[in-house]
C-alpha cells in the first residue's frame, strides 16, 4: 500500500479524455436546491481548461501515445486560475512534458505555458537493465542511505529519450542528498540529476524581541497554519509545560524555534494577504521547522525545513530571510513544474532566487523597526553566516562576487552564485535602478534606467509567473510568463507590463519570440454558447446548433471557431467561421456513413485576440427511435468522465482513470483485472507497479463523473460490468458506489463494502432502471474508497451502456 503523498488528478487520455468527481451523496431521492451554490472557480478552470485541451492538442504537441493527466488547480489573485498538468507516453510519466493553462475566474483561457517543443516518438523498450542502471546511480551518491528501484520514464528532448529514474538518499559532499539520477536506458550513461535538498548557505526570539507566536498550549505546534511545527533534529516537536518559549539567547534551540516560527508564520500571512497563496504549499499547507542543525548552513529537504548555526556559533541561522529563503524553496517545489529540471544550474540558480525573494517580500511586509530586522534585499546579514556579513546582495549581486547579469554560463555557474541575474531583476523590477525611497541605486546591464513599482507589486507578479512555471524552467521562459502575469493581474495598466520587461532587458534577458505586447487587450472578454447544447443524427445525416457569442468585458474582439470530435468520426462546419463577439454562427455537424452508434462529444472553440472559449455539444449517433443505445462507453476512447471536479476527493493514490489495466494480483488473488472487454476500462490506477499495492486506492475516496448524458422518454435501462477487489486488512469503511445523478434526485444503482477477509476481483454485470429519469439529463457517479485504516483496495467499471427499449 502507497503512503506517499500525490495530488488528485484528472486524466486525459491520448484522446484527451479528462476525469472529475463529485461528492458523496445519499441514495435516497433528493429535491434540488432553489439556487444553486456558485461554481467553485477552480472547477470551472479545469473543465474549460479541459476542453481546450481537447480543441487544440497541436499547441500541447500531443502525441497518438501520450496521456495528458491534469494534476491540479491553483488560485492566484484576481480570480486567475492556474490548471496544472502532466502527461505519460506510452503509459510511463514523461519528464518534461509538463504545461499549464491560465484562465480568469470565469473560465475564459488567457494563456498557456507549454516549453515541449515536439511530439514524441520514442521506443519504451530498455536496452540496459534496471540493476545496471541503480548501481550508476548510487555510484553518484558518496555515502548511500537508501536508494529507490528505478522506474523507466520518457525525457521530453526532441523526440523522446527513454531513462531509468533512481532517486538516492544519503551524504554527498559532506551534506545531506536526495538525489534524482536519470541514466540513459540505452546508453546507460547519467542523463541528468538534481537535489531535493536546497541550502542557503509571550515569547522571547533572538532577532525579534519578546513576540506573540501561534502555538498549542504545550507544544511547538501552530493550530491555525496545518503542518507547521519546530523540533529538534530527531524530527520531534517541542513541548513543555506552558506557551512561553525560549529565553531569547542566540544558542538556545528553542528560541531558534521562536524566530523559525514566528518568521514563517509572517510568511504564511505575507503569501496570503499582498500573493494570494493559500499556505505554504498552495493548499493551505505546510511544513516542519528543525532546528539545531550542527552546521554553519540551512536547507529545505523536500519535506522538512532544517536550520544551523553560524560559524562562530553565536547564533542561530533562523533570521526572517533565512527562513523565509528555506521555505520559499517549499514553495518552488509546490508549484508547477517543481523544481527539478532546467539547464543546467539555470532552474537551480532561479530557485535559490526565490527563496531570497520570498526572505525579502516576507521582510517587506514584515517592516520591523532597524532595532531588529528591518527590511532590505540583502540574505542573510543578521545571522553573518560565515563572519563576512550577508551571503548575497540582490541590488548588486556583483558587489559579493555574484553574476549581475545574465550570459551563457549562468546554467554552469554554481547555484547559489546563479541566483544573481533573477534577485537583480527582482529588485529592479521592485525598486528601480535609482530609487528615490532611500535604498540603494541598482546598476543596469544594458545602461538602462528602470522605473520599480513596488515590491508588493513585483512579488504578485512574480508569484504570477511561478504558477506558469514549467520543468524545464529558465530565464527566457520566465520572462515570457512574468509578462503574461503582469497583463493578467493588472488589466488595462501597461506601466506594471512595461516595467517587467524592462527589468529583464536590464539584466541582459531580451525579448522572446512570441512574447506578449504590453496592450489592454485583456480585458476583452467574450462568452460561448451552444443551442442547443445536444441532438441526434443518424450515419449519414447532419443536424445543426446556433453559436452564440456575447461581449462579457471591454470590446468586441474577433473569435475563430473550430471544433474537434471525441471519438472521431463527425465532421463540424461553421457559417460564418469568424465571427465578432457578439453575433452568431451555425453549426452543422455531419456523420459519415458507417459512423457508429454511440454518444460523441463536440468541443467548439471559440478562439479570441485576448481570451478563448470552450463549450460542448453531446451528439448522439443511432438512437432514432425505440429501442435504441442512448450512451455506450467501453473506455476504449475518451467520452468525457472527469476524476475530481470540485476538487474534493482525499485519495492520495489510485485516482480513477481510463486506461489498458495492468492485472496484478497478490499470492494468487487477483486484485486489478484486465478489461471486461476491448483493451480499456475505468480503473483505480491503471499501472501495475512493482507490488500489488503500488496503485490502488489509498488515504480516501476517489470519484470519477460520467458526461452529461440526455435522457429521451420511455423505458430506459443502465447497465456495466464493474469488480472490487481486496485484501483482509480492508473494512466495511472501503467501497464502490454507483449512483445516477440528474436534475430532479440520485438514485443508487451499485454499493459494496469491503470487509476483512481478502477477496479477488471478478468481473460481474449489474443493472438498472433508469425509467424514473427519462427526460432528464443525467450524469453516473462512482466512487471507490479507502476509507478506514490503510487497506489495499481496487477496483474497476467496463462496458457501461443506457439502452431505450
């Protein structure tokens, strides 16, 4: 069984099909609320992002093999929301094949940001052996803790590279090392690594005086911020007999933990009140504090933040742009494209910038009197790491021997060191390149003068930008997504797009091409409509729909329509194609002879000069009378289920997907089965891993929603094979649960329980009347769950169909 953390996901397929859910609900009838509550913005996001997807996959250079999984959604400020995804090819995860679609609250897709510049087309067939492959990768790592079984995955160069991944704990260079190791599963040669473990070089605090600190009663332990807690280094939190902590010395670790604390908790409130960030981590999250690290040094692990001491042990390495840089690591890590890849040391320099960048805005907002630690842009000056003052200066990197600028070697410049050119940018993005607030003047790459706007500003802009972030991030792709942030969070105002730009010429970043103009074209916006939104034809026939358009924001713009089947097989016109927002079109769609029955889903794209739209037309094929299949879905193409739409699901692995199933089994019991029929099902994680609990469902419930599906009158039936399978260590907590949702109650069709005794999967059929739903439009929710204590449980749903008779 799997215990590490995962974020729920939607999964598309190749032919881009996503998965959503929605809430667990009783079995009885139910009358539908008077007013409906309004769409949480971050569901609306996905759908549309979805679908754009589905309209547009040459601009995400999909591939026949790839999966497109979405991963998650992030809100920013000014309703911007952040749609995350990944994607696999040919079944393994791909490095690199990241992107993620912007859209505002509405829905409306403003941007994208996509760096895989091919299709992919690659052999999945190892040449060298995973054995072979862990021992170069241990070899990497001087003193080896423990190393993971490797795992082939896709590296997104050209057209493909096939890799074996290793990662590998232990010392390295005399500190601590997670280490990432790619070698070439051709070749057998070390592709890439990088580290998990980023360094920076009333209660009484040491730099902060007497403080009010958030703690539980007799712990280290902040009730209001989840995750956050200070210990020493065995990983345990403090305690003691009441909430007065430490005693103000700069050898005391639990005045070390004060100022961690107290330092990260204005953090948490700085990225939620000037960035819009919930928590730490985006989702209201945290992370451990450590201190008493026996090192003139701090870091971020990937889990847990740990602090030292100077280097002549005075004091604690806990002041607020310390902490504030460690924990800004957190943030990097838990924003798209995390924070492995790059080139080189470019990604690893700019996610050391951040963290100097998250110290300085924590600082800002902070804006402690100079008694203590007032706010400048220098990182690490109160602690005097190693007895020189500050380790680095962000108005003038080179003043501390650090690039001011960025050049072609940045990506082979030390980190830390590399950090330079963005912490320059920042501050004169922020501040100018001659302040009249009394900080200091900044020198310009290119003899430029900057205008700064602010650090409040920068930081959303920045932060902006993060949430574009891509694996392989770098200065040039930060640039591009930098000024699609400033466009976005500023509409109608050039000045905070200009003075983003000018900031990276600056630093010798130029512009890239394809590189948005500083307009107000944003604030045009437009809306999408179908009418109606559903009908039927037979092989050989057409039928027709109004697109309708209306001007929601700004001006009319001018909106280019297009439209893609899923399955394939219809074939959609539009008169006129281009239309001003505003006006309508017609839509005929035409079904070939020969098409199949079945229900098909038409993605129209509206494609705007500042915002797109997408809406969904449901086409039912046959189905001209009695007797016929009003939807049939064997999950051999995408139909449009969607895993997670509201966002609340709490599995942490095994999200429902469809996908070829992987049988596996466990000393004979057959767990995750192939397909009732053809090669796809809907399934708990479709991989087989390396044991039987490597992709079933754990920690909670996962669900998966089936399309919008038209009911006409009369008798109408539901039927599916379907399995649950598990262990003894289940209980009658852990399910599968069938219900049919529609407009006027839910009914369920299928619910069974889990028990402690182990039980193998079998595929069986169940049936239902849909009868009392006819004339509604329905939708099929399932659900399977671990709900109790960790317990292995799959399960699986094939050959759904509604047939009128």
């Amino acid at each position: 069984m799997r215990h590490q953390t995962a974020i729920g996901a939607a999964v598309l397929s190749a032919g881009l099909a996503v998965a959503m859910s929605s809430p667990a609900t009783g079995a009885t009838a139910r009358t539908a609320p008077a007013a409906p509550a309004k769409p949480d913005p971050r569901t609306v996001a996905a759908a549309s992002a979805d679908r754009l997807v589905a309209a547009k996959p040459a601009e995400f250079k999909v591939a026949a093999k790839d999966g497109i999984v979405r991963r998650g959604v992030t809100s920013g400020l000014r309703g911007l929301q952040h749609v995350q995804y990944e994607r696999t090819y040919d079944g393994l995860p791909v490095y690199g094949g990241d992107f993620v679609v912007t859209t505002n609250a509405s829905g409306g897709v403003l941007s994208t940001s996509v760096d895989q510049t091919k299709k992919l087309s690659v052999s999945t067939r190892a040449e060298i052996s995973a054995a072979k492959a862990a021992k170069t990768s241990r070899a990497q790592v001087s003193e080896v803790d423990s190393a993971t079984a490797p795992r082939l995955m896709v590296v997104a160069e050209g057209s493909g590279r096939l890799v074996y991944e290793t990662v590998v704990s232990g010392t390295r260079k005399n500190a601590p090392t997670k280490l990432h190791v790619l070698v070439d599963a051709k070749t057998g040669k070390v592709v890439k690594t990088w580290d998990e473990v980023r360094d920076a070089a009333d209660d009484r605090s040491y730099y902060h005086g007497t403080v009010d600190l958030s703690t539980a009663a007799t712990s280290m332990t902040d009730p209001q911020r989840s995750g956050v807690r200070c210990g020493g280094q065995n990983g345990s939190t403090y305690t003691g007999p009441d909430s007065a902590w430490g005693n103000g010395s700069g050898t005391d670790l639990e005045t070390a933990c004060v100022d961690a604390l107290y330092a990260v908790q204005k953090e948490w409130d700085m990225l939620g009140e000037w960035l819009g960030r919930s928590g730490i981590n985006g989702r209201g999250g945290g992370f451990p504090l450590r201190v008493g690290l026996n090192q003139a040094n701090a870091y971020w692990n990937g889990s847990y933040t740990s602090f030292g001491r100077n280097q002549a042990g005075t004091r604690q390495a806990t002041s607020v742009d310390v902490v504030g840089h460690e924990n800004g690591h957190a943030v990097f890590t838990n924003t798209p494209g995390g924070d492995s890849g790059g080139n080189g040391n470019e990604k690893g320099g700019m996610n050391e910038s951040a963290g100097d960048i998250f110290g300085a805005l924590t600082e800002h907002y902070m804006n402690e009197p100079s008694t203590f630690d007032p706010p400048d842009y220098l990182v690490g000056e109160e602690v005097d790491l190693v007895g020189s003052g500050p380790i680095r200066n962000m108005y003038n990197p080179q003043a501390l021997g650090d690039p001011n600028c960025y050049s072609s070697s940045i990506p082979r410049t030390e980190v830390h060191a590399a950090a330079g050119p963005q912490n320059h940018w920042f501050y004169l993005l922020a501040e100018g390149s001659n302040p009249s607030n009394g900080n200091p003047a900044s020198p310009t790459c290119n003899g430029s003068t900057v205008t700064g706007i602010g650090i409040k500003k920068a930081g959303q802009i920045f932060m902006g930008g993060l949430n574009r972030k891509v694996t392989n991030w770098s200065h040039a792709r930060a640039r591009v997504e930098t000024v699609n942030a400033a466009l976005e969070l500023f509409p109608g105002s050039p000045a905070e797009c200009n003075a983003v730009k000018a900031a990276w010429s600056a630093i010798n970043v130029p512009a890239q091409s394809g590189e948005a103009s500083c307009g107000t074209q944003q604030q045009n916006d437009f809306s999408l409509s179908l009418s109606p939104g559903s009908g039927g034809a037979q092989a050989g026939g057409t039928v027709t729909a109004t697109v309708n358009t209306a001007v929601t924001g700004g001006s009319a713009q001018q909106v280019a329509l297009s439209a893609t089947s899923s399955p394939s097989g219809p074939t959609v016109s539009f008169s006129p194609s281009t239309v001003t927002a505003g006006q309508s079109a017609t839509m005929t769609v035409r079904v070939p002879a020969g098409t199949a029955d079945g229900t098909y889903r038409i993605t129209v794209l509206g494609d705007g000069a500042s915002v797109d739209r997408t809406a969904v037309y449901t086409l039912t094929v046959g189905n001209g009378g009695p007797g016929g299949t009003v939807f049939s879905d064997g999950f051999e193409t995408d139909q449009g289920w969607t895993t997670d739409p509201d966002g609340s699901d709490t599995a942490t692995a095994g999200a429902w997907e469809r996908g070829t199933p992987q049988p596996t089994s466990w000393s004979g019991i057959s767990l995750q089965l192939a397909a009732a029929g053809g090669s796809g099902a809907l399934v708990t994680g479709a991989a087989a891993g390396t044991d039987a609990g490597t992709y079933d469902v754990d920690g909670g419930v996962t669900t998966v929603r089936s399309p919008a599906i038209s009911l006409p009158g009369g008798t109408l039936s539901l039927s599916f094979d379907w399995y649950l399978a598990y262990l003894n260590n289940s209980s009658t907590e852990d399910y599968l649960r069938v219900r049919v949702v529609g407009s006027n109650g839910a009914g369920t069709v299928l619910n069974q329980s889990g028990a402690m005794a182990n039980k193998a999967g079998a595929w069986q059929t169940a049936t239902y009347d849909l009868s009392a739903f006819a004339g509604q439009s329905v939708r099929i929710v399932v659900e399977a769950a671990d709900a109790g204590s960790a317990s292995l449980v799959e399960a699986g749903l094939d050959n759904v169909k509604i047939i009128q008779s």
